[in-house]
DNA sequence: GAGATGACGGGCT
DNA sequence: AAGCCCGCCATCT
C-alpha cells in the first residue's frame, strides 16, 4: 500500500485527468493513458480506478474502455451502479449496452487545463 | 529483485 | 462474426 511517492504517481496523474473529464462525457482507458503519455498503458489506468478510494472526488464512472462499454461487467453490482450514473448525466447505452463514443467522448481542449 | 495482478487493447485464428 | 491469445504498463506482494 502506500506508494509514497514524492513525486506524483501514475496514479494520481491518472485521477487529475479523470478530474477534468465533465458531467455527460466520457473517456476511455487507453485515451487516457495516450493523453499521459503512455498509450499502451490502459490496463495500468484500470488499474489506478481499481485502488481509488469511493471517497474519492475522481468521476471514475466517466472512464469505459474502446468499445464503449463498462469493464465492470462480470464483476459485481458495480456495473450496474456506473452505469446508473452515466445515464443520469445523460450518456446513453444502446441494447448492447454499449455508449456511442462518437457522442459522448472527451477530449480536453487545449485551453482546457493543459 | 522477481513474480503476480488487472476497471485494457489490438491482432490473429 | 466471435472468441482466444499475447503484449503493454505501473503497482503490489
């Protein structure tokens, strides 16, 4: 546990981006890790949303992965309940359950924190 | 220091 | 078209 890092971990670059991602958009995992500059990193961006705290003020359920559906299937209650909250700030999910990233990803503007 | 893990992605069969 | 397999990266044990 622990990573004490002095310097900000992968982690946490990975929660300051997800930060930034707003209410109706969402991001997925390999864009994620691209816009750190890691694009093969994806899994290492599950994995940072595997150790977020729920305390955690990160949108973590604006982050899908490429094909635009929620990872967390398969693995308890938590798919449902991202999905939940996705809808209520307006992503839609076809009958595959499956977001129509064309409409719904974000990119950060260059202006935008950059 | 080496091995195992994992909310992924892409390629090949 | 669907499914299986391998590779990537950062972190944890």
């Amino acid at each position: 546990m622990a990573p004490a890092a002095d310097h900000e971990t992968f982690y946490d670059r990975v929660y300051d981006l997800i930060r930034r991602v707003p209410e109706g958009s969402v991001v997925t995992y390999g864009q994620v890790a691209a816009l750190l500059g890691a694009p093969a990193a994806s899994r290492a961006v599950g994995y940072a949303l595997r150790a977020l705290p729920s305390s955690s003020d990160v949108p973590w359920w604006r982050v899908i992965n490429a094909r635009g559906a929620i990872s967390l299937k398969g693995r308890g209650p938590g798919a449902d309940i991202q999905r939940d909250l996705l809808e209520r700030e307006g992503v839609s999910f076809d009958a595959d359950g499956v977001v129509n990233l064309r409409a719904f990803r974000w990119w950060p503007s260059v202006e935008d924190g950059r």
